[in-house]
C-alpha cells in the first residue's frame, strides 16, 4: 500500500512527519536529468518532491543496507563489496537541492563480519523474521523503542520509481518536457551515427516501446539456448536487454546537466 506513510511509528517516536508527493517530480522542467547523469537511472526521484525540507540538511538513508544489515547476506569482506549502485542517482541532484547524503549503513560496513553474527546470534532470535527480509538489529532498536512489531519493516514498497515504469511503458518513457527535448536530441545527433557507420535509432517512442516489448520477450529465448550448447555458440553474444532509446539516455543527460553549471 504506497499510503502507508509511517504516521502511526512516527507517533509512537515523537518525530515531526512530513508527507511529500512522490509523484512531484512530474511537474518539473526536465526531472529526470540530474538523475539519468549520475546512474543512468532516475530511480531516486521522489526525492525531488522534498527538495524543501532538504536543503541544508543531512539526508540519512539505508542503501546498503540489504548487505550490512540483512542476516542472510554473504557480502562479508571488509573492502565493501557493493550488491549494487543504489544511492548514486542522488550525486548530482544533492549537489543542485544543497543536503548530504548520509548513507546509516556505512558508518559499520568495515565490520559487517561482526554485524552479520551478530545478526545471526542465539540472542537475536527473538526479532528474527523468517523469510527474506530480516533485519534483527534493526529490528530489535525499533521494537524496544515501542513501534509494534507488524507496523514496519514487513517488505519494501513505496521507495523508488521502478526505471520499467518510467522508460518501459509507452505513456511514461519520460515527463512531456523531457520525451520532447530527448527526442530532438537523438535527431540532432544523428551524423554522430553516420560518422561511425551506424544506423541512427528512430525516434519514436512508439518504436522504442515495441522494441523494448519484443526484446523482453526474447528473453526467455535466450535463456533456452543458453542451455542449446551448438546455438549458444552461435548466439551466445546476442543481447536480448531491453534498451533501443533507453541507452542513450545517459549521454542526453550528461549533456543537459553541463547547463546547470553555468546558472
């Protein structure tokens, strides 16, 4: 349920609740771009409705800790290996909103030996969840601060905007302002295709989605003949990954944040 904003735990806790639209990125001049230059993904958007109460502030979030935090993790070393770049898309945009971005998990990764037996201990057993979400550290401080035990933590939802959702879908690639401005990007620099000897993509979101439908489909194909030893030489290299338009997205924002700079 994405209503479920927390108002009841941040009763129990004494904390002072702000309530921001996640879908207020959409009312912005070219939204996505901040995001886009810094991960190729704009999955950290809903942060642009907060944009307010952020700036000077320390944002303290949890990326990460699925790895640090999570008991059945096997992300062990103290070089911290990271699953993924979670938190990456805010570089640029908390540069623009002015907050740090202060990532909890962090601050005890170089000790995530100690922290997973922790997690994993006899005397943890009372806050561990069984399936595959369960945090007993984290558990344990909120449930001994007063926050009963099913009004949090159960599952993520809610937290970021899905890229299918965005880029996939044929009404949503990108808001009106930055569709329209991407595409005239991808048509101004099609001698850049040219000069290298490749076809430039059209530049149609219509075109895109039908593509990207078509190459999600052949997925499953190319996990058979992934297992077809003779076909999986022969198309082995084959890339069936949804992107068509998509990949260039990366460059088109990379090119538009340069602007930003020069406000």
């Amino acid at each position: 349920n994405v209503d479920d904003i927390g108002a009841g735990a941040a009763t129990i806790l004494g904390l002072r609740l702000h309530s921001i639209d996640r879908e207020a990125w959409r009312k912005e001049q070219f939204p996505e771009v901040p995001f886009i230059a810094s991960y190729s993904s704009a999955e950290d958007m809903i942060f642009l409705g907060a944009a307010q109460q952020l700036r000077g502030k320390v944002l303290l979030t949890g990326y990460h800790g699925d790895k640090v935090w999570d008991k059945l993790t096997t992300y062990l070393s103290d070089k911290i290996v990271r699953g993924d770049p979670s938190g990456l898309a805010l570089t640029e945009y908390r540069l623009h909103a002015g907050f740090i971005n202060c990532a909890v998990p962090f601050w005890g990764t170089r000790q995530i030996r100690d922290i997973h037996a922790i997690s994993n201990s006899a005397a943890m057993k009372r806050w561990d969840l069984q399936g595959n979400y369960s945090r007993p550290i984290c558990r344990r401080i909120a449930e001994e601060a007063g926050l009963p035990r099913e009004s949090f933590g159960m599952k993520k939802k809610a937290v970021s905007v899905a890229g299918w959702d965005v880029f996939l879908d044929g009404g949503k690639f990108l808001t009106p302002s930055s569709q329209e401005d991407f595409l005239q990007w991808v048509r101004d620099h099609r001698r850049d295709w040219l000069r290298r000897g490749r076809l430039p993509p059209i530049a149609s979101i219509n075109t895109n989605f039908l593509i990207n439908y078509l190459s999600m489909r052949a997925s499953n194909f190319n996990r058979w003949i992934s297992k077809t030893t003779p076909l999986w030489r022969v198309l082995g290299n084959s890339n069936f990954e949804p992107k068509y338009l998509n990949c260039y997205l990366f460059p088109w924002a990379v090119e538009r944040m340069k602007s930003y700079y020069t406000q």
